[in-house]
C-alpha cells in the first residue's frame, strides 16, 4: 500500500512560501489503477514527482509497504518506474535496441537467455512485438507511449507513475493505452498512478483522485465523482470546481474522505488481483532485481552512443567535413611558412648601403618566416579548439531529460561521463592527429614534432572537456552551444599571437585561454630558427612546455570537475 499523510510541497515565490501540494493524504491499496485528473496548473504533474522523490516533500510524510520512504529507505529504483511526458528513447534506435538498453543499465541478468525472455515478454505485454524492428523515429505517438512503458517495465516495478501518457493522442490510442495501463495494474500486484487530463475511459480506474489548486477535491470510486460534485455529467467537473476555492472543497472533503475511501477498501478486498489470490497469505518469492555494475552501464553507453553516431548521417558529414577541411584550409598557408629566412652574410660588405639593405631583408625574411609558422601554429590550434566545441557543447545538454530519466531508474553518473569521455576521446584523436599529420605534408615542421602533436591532441581535449562542463552545467542545449561558441570565440583575440594584450590585462586572462598554452607550447618545440623568427615578429611572452602542458591539464581537470558536478546535480523539465 503507498499512503500520503498531509503531504505538501512548497516553493518560493516573489519572495513568499508558496504552496504547489497542500496537505493531500490518502491510501492507495496493491494492484491498484487510479487516475489523477484537475485542471492545468493544479498539481497533477507536481504530486507525481513529489511521490516519485523527484521533488522533495515540504511536510508530511510518504509511506510504502509501511515504510516511512523519507526516515527508512527510498524507493530502490527497480521497485519504481515512472514515465515523464518527453519521450525517453532516441530515434536512431529501432524499439527492441531501446527497450534492451533500459534493460541493461537497469537490472542485471545473469545470462543472455534470461535477458532475451524478459525482453520479448515486455513487448508481449505492451503489444510491440510486431514492431520491434522498426525506428524510434517512425513510431507514432500511440506507439511511443507504449515504448515508454515498456522501458519502464523491464525491472517488473511494482509502483508504476505516469505522466499524461495519453495526452495528444486519437481516441483510440487513448483507449488502448488506457486498457494496457489497467491491465499491467492487475499483474504483480501493481499500483499504476496517471495523470491526465481526459475524463474519458473513467470505469477502467479503480480511483479518481480530482485536484484542485494543490489541495485534494475528491479521491474515490469514479461512479461516485458525478454525484459529489453535483453535476450530471464529467465535463462538467471542472467548471464546478471553479465555482468555489480550493481551500472550501479541500474543507468539504475532509468531511466525506472516510465514506468513500472506505468504499474503495471494500471495493478492493472484494476485486482482489490473480496475484493476490494466488499468493494468499505467503510472501513474494520473486528473486531481487540485481543492478548492473559500473562497467556494464559504461559498455551498454559507449555501445548505444556509437550506434547513435553512425546512424545519424547529418552527424557524420559534419565530423568528415570538419576533418578534412579544417586541415586544408591550414595547409594553404604552408608555402609562406616553409620558406627559409635569409641570414646575414659571413663577409660585412664595405659599402654601408649594401649594409643595411642587407640588414633589412635578413629581418622583412624573418618577420615574414615567424609570422607564418606562428600563424599556421594558431591556426591548427583555434581550429582544435572549435571541434572541441562541436564534439561536447551538446553532449549533454541535447539528451538532459532522457540522462536524468536514466538516472532516476539508477545510472551512475560516474558511468555516464566514462562512456563519454570514452567517446569523446576516439573523436579528439582523430581530429587532433590528422590536423597534425596532414598539415606535415605541406608544412615541414622542423623541431620536436611529437611535442608538436602532444599540444594539438591537448588543446582539443581541454576544449572538449570544458564544453562538456559547459554542457552539463547548462540549463539546455541551446544555451550550451552559445556559451562554447563564446569561448571559443575569445581563444584568438585573448590569446596574444596576433596582437599582445596590454601587460596590465594580460596576466587575468591568459589563465583561462586554452590557445594561448597549446600555442606557446608549440612554439617552443620548434627548431631554434623558427622560434626565434617567431619571437621577432612577438610581443607576447612565450611560455616554456612544461608550464603549458600543466596549465592545458588544469583546463582539462577543471572541465571534467565541472561535467561530474553537472551531471550529478537534477536538472528535470
């Protein structure tokens, strides 16, 4: 049994304690189907993630199976499944590949046949056998609904919460779904709890639960519900509702709650479940539901988020044009930086003149020679530095919901940032190392190339993992894109290769600007020549390896912080 005493929940509101949920109690029995219906805004969604532990009660108290869930023990994911309004499966996927993806980051099976068995059952159950195969994309929304719960029911939950599942559907879809929620409610033992706003199907719950402005108007039989608001037919509730304050039909309720409450129990001992008659007296013997450990929710991730990526064919031209063509546009100014600068003549010429045009042209060469190899540097780097962007800024951010979705029924977020950092990685490498092997072909690079190649691999990956912090910490997707867009955006100019800052300014922004390191650091693994060609043509200090090489693993540190904080801290719709 799930009971709610006086529960309540609040926020602050223009300064003032303002109250979504206000006292609701009741009892909901085993195998139970009850709806929860009300006008917009009065509560519906709030109670359903209020009882789910999603939003945190203000008073009162939750209990089940005569567990307090706020002194005792919380649910345990496997024993709660709840389906939100957003669609929890990606598109790429066909529904037996989402279905089994839940499956494996939720419970842990012991062999491949035991997983099998428990897939095709689910989709026995929700009638998706016949469309296992086909994409997530093509579904309609009917059948999306029943993927939903089917997701949902891979850890058999016995307490099973659902938000407007039928909402914008036709009415025969509603019908259905309607019909499948009944009658999974009456497998298990299960309670089934749905939000709606359609007052139609209302003989197949066992229970209506009518709020109002947060405040209980009604919880009892449906055949009931007509003659305690005193009208003749359904859609007439709502009106009836706003003709007086919730306070007054909360007041009025309390008064009759013992009646009709008392009518569902005997409804309910009456109409007991097949699991309930079965079972009688004795207790469960269904084997606990074992979670997966951290590798298997890694694999199943790094698995799902690679077949995601090369199923999404927008995805992949962009990842081969940035590959391809950012390189190209480096290697076009390869002839101006593979030219050799002149050097002065061993012998001092006698006439003046000569001299100093000499002089002249040894320096026009050299300024000419370092400003090439420098900019073809920062080019290969702010480069980087925008695939970084492009590989992390909506990583997280795009897929929030269904991450905090996966969550709830149990995801470590360790296990979330591995499979991407595992992901990210095999992009880092290859951007980073065909920029720099590519762009060899043209540019001879004389010095310490390896180091060279150190440098673009770690600008590309502290630009990655900054974005990917950016992208956790982000409110949604859109804002995550413009936020790294910025960043990036600020690499050039702050950095000092083309123009040093003023010495007063530079010292509080060279800190945070990736480019500036990954720059200075390949600068410094030139031949001596090259670097002193590029010191001519320089104002900005340069900065040895070393220090460039810790200060680009501090960006890196720093993003993967901020990700893991992101990634842990709630962030539903």
């Amino acid at each position: 049994m799930l009971q709610l005493d006086n529960l309540s929940f609040h926020i602050a509101k223009d300064g003032e304690d303002f109250p979504l949920l206000d006292e609701v109690s009741l009892d909901i029995p085993t195998g139970h189907f009850m709806a929860i219906v009300g006008p917009s805004g009065c509560g519906k969604t709030t109670l359903l993630k209020t009882i789910a532990g999603i939003n945190p009660e203000t008073s009162g108290s939750l209990r089940y199976q005569g567990r307090d869930l706020a002194e005792e023990a919380d649910f345990e994911p496997h024993e709660i499944g709840y389906v939100p309004q957003f669609s929890v499966a990606y598109d790429e996927l066909t529904v037996d590949e989402s279905v089994e993806a839940a499956a494996r980051l939720r419970i842990k099976s012991r062999t491949t046949t035991e997983l099998d068995e428990r897939l095709d059952r689910i989709l026995a159950e929700t009638g998706m056998t016949e469309i296992a195969d086909r994409p997530v994309k093509v579904l309609s929304g009917g059948q999306k609904r029943r993927l939903g719960l089917a997701m949902e029911l891979v850890s058999s939950p016995k307490l099973l919460l659902c938000d407007e599942v039928t909402s914008g559907l036709d009415p025969r879809s509603e019908r259905e779904i309607v019909h499948l929620l009944h009658d999974l409610s009456r497998k298990e033992d299960r309670i089934i709890i749905s939000v709606t706003h359609s007052l139609a199907h209302l003989e197949l719950y066992d229970s209506l639960l009518v709020l109002h402005e947060g405040r209980v108007a009604y919880h009892g039989p449906p055949s009931g519900v007509t003659h305690y608001f005193s009208v003749k037919d359904t859609e007439e509730i709502y009106p009836a509702l706003s003709q007086q304050p919730s306070a007054k039909w909360q007041s009025s309720w309390n008064k009759h709650r013992k009646h009709y409450e008392d009518k569902l129990i005997a409804n309910s001992a009456n109409n007991p479940t097949p699991q309930a008659e079965e079972a009688g007296e004795d207790e469960s013997t269904e084997p606990q539901v074992r979670a997966p450990g951290f590798f298997a929710q890694t694999a199943t991730l790094l698995s799902r988020r690679a077949r995601i990526f090369f199923r999404d064919k927008g995805q992949i031209i962009l990842q081969l044009a940035l590959i391809i063509g950012f390189p190209l546009l480096v290697s076009l100014f390869s002839p101006k930086a593979n030219e050799q600068s002149q050097k002065l003549s061993d012998s001092m010429a006698d006439n003046k003149i000569v001299e100093l045009i000499n002089r002249t042209e040894v320096r026009e060469s050299r300024l000419k020679v370092g400003s090439a190899n420098s900019g073809i540097i920062m080019f290969q780097v702010v480069l980087l530095c925008l695939m970084g962007s492009n590989n992390a800024a909506r990583e997280v951010a795009s897929e929030r919901n269904i991450f905090e979705k996966e969550k709830f029924g149990g995801l470590s977020s360790l296990s979330y940032l591995t499979s991407k950092l595992l992901f990210l990685s095999v992009l880092v490498l290859v951007q980073s190392l065909w920029m720099g092997f590519f762009v060899e072909i043209f540019w001879k690079f004389t010095g310490n190339f390896a180091s060279h190649l150190a440098f673009l691999v770690m600008v590309n990956a502290a630009m990655t993992a900054v974005c990917l912090g950016i992208s956790s910490l982000a409110k949604n997707a859109e804002q995550a894109s413009l936020l790294s867009i910025y960043l990036v955006g600020f690499q050039l100019p702050l950095s000092g290769a083309v123009l040093a800052l003023p010495e007063a300014f530079e010292p509080l922004t060279r800190p945070f600007i990736a480019a500036y390191w990954a720059w200075s650091g390949a600068v410094d693994s030139l031949d001596e020549e090259k670097f002193n060609a590029i010191k001519a043509v320089t104002e900005t200090s340069l900065s040895q390896s070393d220090t460039c090489i810790f200060m680009l693993l501090v960006h890196l540190v720093i993003g993967l912080a901020a990700a893991l904080i992101g990634m842990q801290k709630p962030r539903w719709d």
